[in-house]
C-alpha cells in the first residue's frame, strides 16, 4: 500500500458503475457510490416492464442489497448537481459534499429527440422503471378506451389501438415485437374490439431494421417482426408528432401511444466539470477512459464517447461493464503503487434482439444465430447477467409461466397521475 | 326464464362485485361491471406490498381476466359519477350512459380522517395500489434519508427512522408489525444508521389493539406487537398530525412517515342515488341489501351499512363477498321468475391478523389460535383466498423465499413524485 486510504467516489449505479465498485471490493480505498435511484436496474429487460410481462421487483434490485457485503463500499442516495474539480468535491442536492481523490462518472444517458423536445410528452422513451411503468399503463389504458368507445365512435378505437415504435435499434425492435405479442394476447379479454384493428408500426429512418447487426440478421429480424403482424418501415423518417398523430415523411399515422426508442442524450456530466461535449452530450475520453486534462477523473459508460479502430464504442451495457471492469482495476492497482494497465480495450462477444416468442436474433462471437435457437440464447444470456439469485429464479419461473400460458400476469392500471386517480374522502 | 334478457349493472369489481357477477354466470342476464380501476385487488395483503415484502402484480389480477370465461359478462374501466335511477342509467366519467334493470354497488371505501382532512397529506391510508407504492416509497426513501443526514444532524435521522401508525384494527397492527420486520432486514444494508434508533409506534384510541378479536387474542397481540419493537400504546388520542409530528392526548412524536389506519368512509354511493347517509358515508340497507325506497338497488360491502343482530356487519372481505354472492342468487332466481330466498344472513368464519414471522393470532369458528400455528393459518388462508393459480404460486414462493432468506425483495424506490424524477434532456 502507499499511504493513505483514498476515497473513490463513484457517481451511477449501473453496469459500469456497479462493476467498478466490485472490483475495488478489495483494494485499500473507500468507496461511495452516489445514484438518485435506490437500485441497479437491469435496462435490457425493462422493454418486458412495460409491455406486462416482468414485475419491475425482477429487473432491479437495492444499490444498498448488491454492495452489503463490500464494507469497503457506502452507498448514498442522492443526485449529483455539480463538481467541483479543483477541490475534487461532488456536490449532491441534499447539500452534501463528498470529498474524492478518484471520481468515476458513470450516469448513463437519457432520450434524445434532436432537438424536438416538445415531442417528449407525446412519445415517452424507456430508461428507468417510471418510464416502463408510464408506458405499461398507456398501452393498458389504449385497450380499455378502445372498448369503451369502439360502438360510438370507431376512428377513435383504432387510434387507440394502434402503436407507434420509433428506432428499429435493438430496443425499438424488441419493443414492437412485445407490443405486438400483448395486443394479441389481451385480445381474448375483451368483448367489443377486433383483433383486426391492432396496428403496431416499427418506424426506422436508416435503410433496415437492427443497423448493428449483419444484414441478414436484420433481414430475418425485419420478417419475423412482420410474422407477428409489425408493419416494418424503414427509410422514413418522422418528421412530426403531436397527441394522436405521427407524421412521417410519408404519411400521418392516427395514434394514441407513440414509444420513441430513436436517440440518446448522455447524461449532464460534461457541464459538471466544464468540458466540451458532442451534440448529444458525450464526453470524448482517452484509452485509459479520462477526459483531456483532468488526471482522477474518469468517465465511462453512455455518457463517455471512446473509439475503437475509429469507430465509436455503442451505448451498450456490455461496453459500460467492460469499461467499469476496467477503471476499478486500474485504480486498485494505482493506489497499491503498481502499474496500471494500458489503454481500455472492449472485447466484442456481439449482439442479441428478441422479436418475441421463439424467435431472436444473434451474433455471438461471429456466429450468427436465429429463430428459436437465437431465442433461447438470448434468455440463457439475459438470465444469466440480471443481478441476484432471486431475480433469476423469479424472472425464469415468470417467462416459463408466460410461455405455457400465453398470459401476461402484470396488466395493472395503476393510476399514476394523481388527476385520475381514486377520489378522495370529501 | 320470464321474458326479456335483464341488464344487471354492477359497480365496483371487489369481492362484493366480482362475487355477485360470478354468481350470475349461468343466470339470463347481461352483466355489466364498471370500475375505475383495471384490476381486482386482494385489499388484505396490501400492506404487504407497503412493505416490500410482494409486488403489486401478485395480489392483483385484471378483472376482464377474471371474467374471460364468463361470456355474459362485459368490463368498462370507467369511473362512475352519478346515477338516475328513475331512468335506471349509470353516467360514468367518460360519457357513456349505461341502463340497468338491476344495479348492484359494491364500490367499497376510502380513508376518513374524521374531518380532519388536512392530516390526509401526512398520514396517507391503505386502500390502493398506489396508496401501497407511494407508502412504500416514502418508507424506504426515509432510511436513505436517514443515511444521508445522520452525521450532520442525528435528530433529523431519528425523525426518518420513526414511524407511527395510527389505528389498531387488523390493518394497523399487521402494517406496524411488518414495518418492525422490515426496518429490521434492512439495517443490514446500512453503513451510519443505527437499528437502535429506529422507532414503530402503534398509537390506539380504544383500550386495545384488534378491538373486534377476543380479549386473550388482544393481548398476545400486543405482546406479539412489543417482541418485535414495536411501541403499543392503546387509549392514546392522535389530535393533530402535520409535517413530521404527530400530536397525541399525551406528548408530541417527530415522525417523518404516519400510516393512517383508522377511519373509513363509504364511497359517494349514497349521494348518487341522494339517499340518507351515516356520518361516514354509508348507506343503510334491508334484509335483502337494498336501501329504502328502491326496488332494483342492491348496496352490498363497505359502502353498505347492515345490522345484524343489532350490530352493524364490520368492512371486511368475507362480509363483502357473501353480499355479493347472496345478490347474485337473488338476481338469478328473480329473473328466472323463481322467489328468491329470504334475507342475507352472514356466517361468521372468524377473524385473522398476522403480527409478523411466526406470529398471528385467529379466531376462527370459536377456536383461538395464536403463534406459529395462527401464523400457518393466516398464510393457508390468505393464499386460498387469492384470485388466480399464478398468484397463489407466486405469493407462496415469495414468502418461502423471505422466510429462507429474510430478504425483502420489493424495495425499489421509483421516484413516482415527478418533481423528483430523473432530470429530462435539455
């Protein structure tokens, strides 16, 4: 060891946040693990939130629970408004001041509608579990105004039951072939709607489905997505949205629920620390993942911009682990006076999208894999990776139950908005 | 049968609702059942999800699900706002006019605050599934509080680490015996706070907790209550509560979190049909559960106020479930030209409260049973009483996994106070 304890502070309790502080577990530092969420959530699966198939209980789990046993690790709830890195101090908005020698910024990133931001209350994105759960009661909701309506005014039902996915990236994708599943399976439910007036539309502006993924991949992606009956458009871009209605470069679409799954907007750490960001809000960082001219601090994950071979590293909780994985072994070595490694660099094992039951897409180390067999890899991997013994055990049982039944066990109106809520006593 | 199909219109899809509309499966009616919500809610588990212990999905089932198989049944999510019974029309929220031949209104309860409606904002009920997240939120959110505070200002931390319930019924000592439990599991996962300065207080205006169980099972309670932490105080008036103070007949208590358990209010039922109402809303009936003066109106469960014996029936489950069974029949055998049977007898099974792991006290069939054997009844019972294949194994294997590990797995804080979300792009 080389004198005295360091103090690593730690902001995002994410893939890459997360991995960091397990890997300093044993290394003589203290870390403080700074979210404004009370628990890691395992993003890849939220898309299963929203459309009622998983509770959110099984996607996440206490940031405080996941770290109890590394004593070396305090875990503060509280969000981050500035840093000051002179001082080498991150401010939080309950007034604390936590001082750090190393500070990793790992806060992830949020929607971004390039620049439209009046489209955001029309068409909600996917980051958090307030988001999935704003979203599971929308599409819920549209259903049931669709049976309330269907008899006395048929325009209106078919706006509401029709759905509208911007981005055929992995999420945009997943989330039109889940929604497509739902309204198929909620359908025995209802009295009134027709089955036939569903109308789930997959909006991409490039020319195909998945663009990280091979070509045939997307080809396969693009017609099992239409098998479930997802109308696919690529090459159209949106050009407008209002309440009930997207206007693409092509046409206007009536529809009450429109999911933006498009573009991301890192995370505000680059104003924290006054550093030139891209258009979206990254933080351009070097091999060792620090940005021009500050020496501890790194940042990492969807608010850092890295290329590799010239191209940037995506927005994926992959790279954020792998870079999370990196940073806390090169601190650990640091502060016991051994040389760090060298630069980062990410291992690719490739890319997994389900399209729903029995079908998903995969490029695993080079080998391209589909259909039913991609599928169950997919929910081999996605299990595998989700945090805790429990979330597994519950998460598989769930899917299981799922798959012999066809029944989505999580369709729960829920009433967020206190407008609509149960009347009070007067 | 004797004539035309009948239009039986029930509202509300409680246990009083969903068991009339079930009894009435094989009857020549049409039944239509409305309900704010989308979902059946097993109200006496709800503390459960308050505390972390299950996730709102597994005491909650969608009632169009419920009903899938009953082909003369329909569903409207749709909020009633009054009815015309001269011309025998519901009028919901959403415009729709829906005409009855039969109404039945099973619309249940809220909180009553005894006219002190202003302590509504800091010591918020248990009747919803929002009530039961957002109770939850706050619960969690003040040991995080707690954490954050505690070097800097200890009685700021004492505050966040008391929790008073006001109200001594089944579901106050079942909420403050599950809080003891919880603040307990949880403690481990902090590093500042100290489980010596967390404080559950049960405040009673009556001489005993559980007023309506037998005196011998009252006191094991209290006992059971105190084993745990929790502070019993019976014959103690609350006379203001405002932000993070409680004021009783007796001292004042710094709180940040106060659960109101102790008043109940009818829905607005009885201004809908402008009848008499008691001091708390409810609707007095006859015999045949109907109120005076109105032949083809049935008020059954919390919103009605029936005597038997010369006391009136209390607001719980099993008398709201035999109302409505007894409706249901009524109404099968009215339409079929049949005379139904005589007026609504309630059988008396018992009662059940559950003070935490192992502890539980019941009275059932005259028999008393208390500890670890009550504790088994209480789960057989209340797993048998849910709605739903899936959320009985799900529940089951939920509480094995916290009895095995005494892991809350639920405690997700989800931000649902949108001033407090996670900041949007910019």
């Amino acid at each position: 060891m080389s004198g005295a304890i360091k103090d690593v502070v730690i902001v995002g309790a994410g893939f890459g946040g997360l991995s960091a502080a397990r890997e300093l577990a044993k290394a003589p530092v203290n870390v403080t693990i700074i979210d404004q969420q009370n628990h890691h959530l395992f993003q890849p699966l939220l898309y299963q939130v929203a459309t009622a198939s998983l509770t959110p209980a099984e996607i996440a789990v206490p940031i405080r629970h996941v770290l109890r046993s590394q004593r070396n690790a305090q875990v503060i709830m509280d969000r981050v408004v500035g840093v000051d890195a002179n001082a080498q101090i991150v401010m939080t908005e309950s007034g604390k001041k936590v001082p750090y020698d190393f500070l990793v910024i790992a806060t992830g990133a949020r929607h971004s509608y390039f620049g439209k931001d009046q489209w955001a209350d029309h068409a909600p994105g996917l980051k958090t579990l307030n988001d999935a759960l704003a979203l599971r009661e929308k599409i819920l909701t549209a259903f049931e105004k669709a049976e309330i309506v269907v008899d006395s005014d048929p325009e209106s039902a078919r706006r509401f039951q029709t759905f509208v996915v911007v981005g055929a990236g992995p999420t945009g994708v997943e989330m039109a072939g889940a929604i497509a599943e739902l309204a198929q399976s909620v359908m025995r439910d209802f009295r009134k709607i027709d089955k036939g007036d569903n109308r789930i539309v997959l909006l991409e502006g490039g020319p195909r489905v998945l663009p990280s993924f091979a070509e045939d991949l997307s080809i396969r992606a693009a017609r099992d997505l239409e098998t479930l009956g997802v109308e696919v458009r690529t090459g159209t871009m949106v050009t407008d949205i209002v309440a009930g209605q997207v206007t693409t470069s092509e046409d206007t679409i009536a529809a009450e629920t429109v999911i933006w799954a498009a573009g991301v907007q890192a995370s505000p750490a680059g104003n924290w620390l006054s550093l030139p960001v891209t258009k979206s809000g990254h933080v351009e960082v070097d091999a060792t993942l620090r940005p021009q001219g500050l020496e501890n601090v790194y940042i990492i994950g969807d608010t850092a911009r890295h290329e590799a071979d010239g191209t940037a590293l995506p927005g994926i909780a992959p790279v954020a682990k792998q870079m999370g994985i990196y940073v806390g072994r090169r601190l650990a070595a640091l502060v016991r006076g051994q040389t760090p490694s060298k630069g980062f660099r990410y291992a690719d094992a490739g890319a997994l999208a389900t399209i729903g039951r029995n079908r998903a897409v995969a490029d695993i180390y080079g080998m391209k894999v589909k259909g039913f067999a991609g599928w169950l890899l997919w929910g081999a991997a996605h299990v595998y990776f989700l945090i805790g013994f429990k979330n597994r055990l519950f998460v598989m049982l769930h899917w299981l139950w799922l798959y012999l039944t066809w029944q989505r066990g999580v369709r729960l109106i829920m009433h967020r908005d206190p407008e609509k809520q149960a009347e009070k006593p007067s």
